[in-house]
C-alpha cells in the first residue's frame, strides 16, 4: 500500500554548485519558497490584485497569511574543547583580560573549556490552530530549548513533535490560551516557473519580513539529502528565513525555505524550498506517529546514462541500473541482480534512479509490490516483499598512480597479484583487474579501480578485458560496461570504445 509519501513529484532535477543551510553557531539560515494553501483565519477569499498575472500589492496577501508565520529560538549545549598544548602560547597571570579572551574563545592553553550555551533563529509556520508549527530540522536540531514568538510578540515554549533529517522538516507544538490562526499547505505541483512568490520569516531575527520574487526552477537537486526535489526561487532568503513558508500569489502554501545558494553567506537571488506536495505527508506522519517510516528495498542503484544504455543495448537511457545487491535484503530474496535494469515499480515507470527511491520510499513495510528489470536485454518481471529502511552510507576514494601494464582502451591495466593489492589497499576477497592508469582525462575510470566485470562476464586479466571490448565493437556497439570496485564500493560505469 502507498502511503501519502507516494504522491511525491516526479520531474528532472538540476544541481546547484554551492548550496548552505547556513547553520551558524548564533544564527540558523536557509532559503527556499514554497506556497501555502489558504488560512483559515481570518478568511482566505483572494482579491483581484493577488489572482492577476503582475499583481500591482501583495499587502492583502500578507496581511492575511502573516499572524500564522512565527519565529523561532533555540538554545543548544556546546560541548567544551578538550584541553590542547599549546607550547608558542605565552601564558598570562590569573586575571589578566587575554586569559578571559581565551577563556571564551577555545580555553586556555592546557586546559579545557567549559561547555556553553549557543542561541539560534530560525522561522515556521503554524498548520493547525491546535499549535502545530512546521519548521527545517535544522532549525530545532540538538536543541535543548525552543521558543515560539508569534506576530503579536507572545512567547511560548515549543516542544518537539517530531523530525525527519531525510527532508529536513520538523514538527513542533505550543500549547496557547485560544485557537491560533494557521495555514494549510496548497499543490506545489501547480506552480510554474515564472509565477509570483511571496516569502515571509524572520532573517536575521527580524520578524515578519517579507519578500517578493518569482519560481525560477523546479526540481532541484542540491545533494542536501535522498529526497531532493527542490523549488528555486528569487525572492530573498537569509539567515533566519529556514523554515519559514513561501507563499504563491493566491496566498497558498507550496514550500518551505530551507537553503540559498550563496558564495558569500548572504542572499544571491538562488533560494530552495521544500515542495508543500513533499513536505505535507512528512508532515502528517510526524504528527501521527513522531516519525517517518520508509521502505526498504536493499539495492544500491546509479542512473542509466546514454553510455550505459548504449553498452547495455538499451534504445533509451531509463530505469535504474542495480549496482549492488545486499545479502538477505528485499531485492535479493525477490531475485533481483547486480546489472539489472529496473524499469516499472509498481507498475509505474522508472525514469531515473530518482524515481525509484521516491517509490520505494513511499511503500509500507511489508507490502509484496511488481518491479520489472531489464536483464541480458529480456524484461523481467519480479514480486518483491518491501522492508524498513535502514540505511548506512559508504564513502569511497582511491590514490592516483602511475600508468603501467597492458593497454586497452586507453587504460593501463594489470591482473592483481600480493604487490599490487599492497599498494593499491585492496581487499583479498575482491577479484578483477587493475586499473593503474588512464591516458584520456575524460574516462570515468580512475587508477585504483578493480574491473570486475566487461560486458557481464567477469574478468581476471587484462586480455580477457581486451576480448570483452573487441566483442563489443563486433557488435557494433559504442561503448562497453564495466562493473568496477571502487574503494569497496561496485558501481557499473560506460566507457566509449570511441575514445580509444
């Protein structure tokens, strides 16, 4: 069964260069726009100037959306230094002002510092007039104390829900005399690039602030986590503004701001908003159970390039191509295998590797779900029982070397043996062929890599990888699959037979 998380936007995602979540040590920042769907208090009828296309105000606008926006403050402990040497430090006489400076400042040399309290701000926005109040993760993260100021300037303290590092929303609660007015999140999925924003929170503490731009992209993918799906808009963001909503020109709800992309700490005109069509089941499966669950399929996976689909025989670059498969896991009981194309889930087609963590994300533990994978270029069809996500992350990187051995496509290779496993660190359970060098810059090889697999027969030395890429070319084909371990880590990758 699909729980809400399924209703998630499908589309093409871009990449920004440098994106921050500014998280400083005094001052929680953020950026992004999002839309909200009406507030129920006062009435949320739009007015004639907001629905046109260049509205000449958005005063009306703000007017009514602004009592549900709050800001946020939070109180985190730091942990104090541990103590350091410090021998070219001169030592002062007990208190002399430059001892007190580095009291505060990391500790005196020798000794430890003292923990200390560290204050941060942030926005949110209150969906229920119960005091529900949706915020960025980060903005409440580690906090040992959360405080709300609402528009008319009441403090309440905040406690917290729930949170979902994975998308960086966060739920929190306030307990007040009477109802409060709130907002209810609109379908970001109608927003277009082009249409008017509005962008309320409260940067740099400065509560109420408003502005004004339009969407500028959609689907953005910034690495800030699995489920990157964000708004870019224009209107500006700065410290502070994380969590706060953005809000279309009807006055509804479609995101939340969540990170700029800055080159210098403040705003540039390139914010990122959570999607409202994302963020509200997470949202809803906080306040229902404190958490969000997620399905577990047990693959590791990489997007199917036009290399790829190219060696693969593929006439379109789609699905996604199973790098790994984990022992006991879902995907390995259903049968599923390492060079698999998995092409529907759940009978809807997979476009990219997005895709599918997006599906698999949004099914309940325990559900038998259809996939069909592409294998030897037949369709498989495969019933998997989906499980609870438990992820970990693995990190790989690998030391340049010199080029040596057998040349085949531009890449000096070398069967492993005890010395070149010794110098290149890698693991006596892991066979293949070495890669000790590239001649072409442009190769998504590297030296350090093991080929362990040409064109899906395994290989142990450099003429059988020789034979793989002669056979390709028989075939007609432009480009040959190699499975690589890289640092520990198996992933496919396509070289052109071209570049040789």
């Amino acid at each position: 069964m699909r729980k809400p998380f399924s209703l998630l936007p499908r589309r093409s995602r871009g990449r920004a260069a440098v994106v921050a979540l500014l998280m400083g040590s005094t001052v929680l920042t953020g950026g992004a726009i999002v839309g909200m769907d009406r507030i129920v208090t006062p009435a949320h009828a739009a007015t004639a100037s907001e629905t046109a296309g260049h509205p000449g105000s958005f005063a009306d606008l703000v007017e009514r959306v602004s009592p549900a926006v709050v800001a946020i403050s939070t109180t985190q402990t730091q942990p104090g230094a541990q103590a350091r040497p410090m021998p070219d430090m001169p030592m002062f006489p007990p208190g002399s002002p430059f001892e007190h400076f580095f009291e505060r400042f990391g500790g005196r040399p020798g000794h430890p510092s003292e923990p200390r309290e560290v204050h941060a701000l942030g926005s949110g926005f209150i969906t229920d007039p119960e005091g529900y109040i949706v915020t960025n993760n980060h903005v409440i993260e580690n906090a040992t104390d959360i405080k709300v100021t609402l528009k008319d300037g009441t403090v309440l303290p905040a406690e917290l829900v729930g949170r979902d590092p994975k998308t960086d929303l966060a739920l929190i609660k306030v307990d007040a005399e009477e109802d409060l007015p709130y907002l209810e999140f609109g379908n970001s999925d109608e927003i277009r690039v082009g249409d008017w924003v509005v962008a309320v929170g409260s940067p740099f503490g400065l509560g109420g602030t408003v502005t004004a731009g339009i969407v500028s992209g959609r689907g953005r993918d910034i690495n800030a986590g699995p489920y990157d799906d964000f708004l870019q808009i224009d209107a500006s963001i700065n410290q502070g503004n994380s969590g706060g909503p953005t809000f279309d020109a009807e006055g509804r709800v479609v995101g939340i701001n969540t990170a700029i992309y800055t080159p210098s700490g403040g705003s540039v005109g390139i914010g990122f908003a959570i999607p409202s069509n994302l963020a509200a089941p997470v949202i809803a499966e906080l306040r229902e159970d404190g958490e969000v669950d997620r399905g577990w399929l047990g693959v590791r996976i990489q997007e199917v390039t036009p290399e790829i689909a190219e060696s693969l025989g593929m006439e379109e670059h789609e699905g996604a191509l199973v790098a790994a498969v984990e022992p006991e896991s879902p995907a390995a009981k259903a049968g599923l295998q390492q060079g698999d194309v998995i092409v529907t889930y759940d009978g809807q087609p997979i476009e990219s590797i997005r895709d599918l963590t997006y599906d698999v994300a949004a099914t309940t533990a325990g559900d038998e779900v259809e996939m069909v994978a592409v294998r030897d270029g037949n369709r498989q069809t495969l019933n998997v029982t989906i499980g609870e996500l438990e992820e970990t992350m693995v990190m790989a990187s690998t030391d340049p070397a010199s080029p040596e051995g057998d040349t085949t496509l531009g890449l000096a290779l070398t069967s492993l043996d005890q010395a070149t496993r010794q110098r290149f660190g890698i693991d006596p359970k892991v066979e293949g062929v070495l890669v000790v060098g590239v001649q072409d810059p442009e190769t998504p090889l590297r030296p350090g890599d093991v080929i362990v697999e040409a064109g899906s027969h395994p290989v142990t030395n450099p003429n059988q990888v020789a034979e793989e890429v002669d056979a390709a070319k028989d075939e007609g084909r432009n480009a040959v699959l190699f499975l690589v371990n890289r640092g520990g880590t198996q992933q496919f990758l396509a070289v052109e037979i071209d570049k040789a």
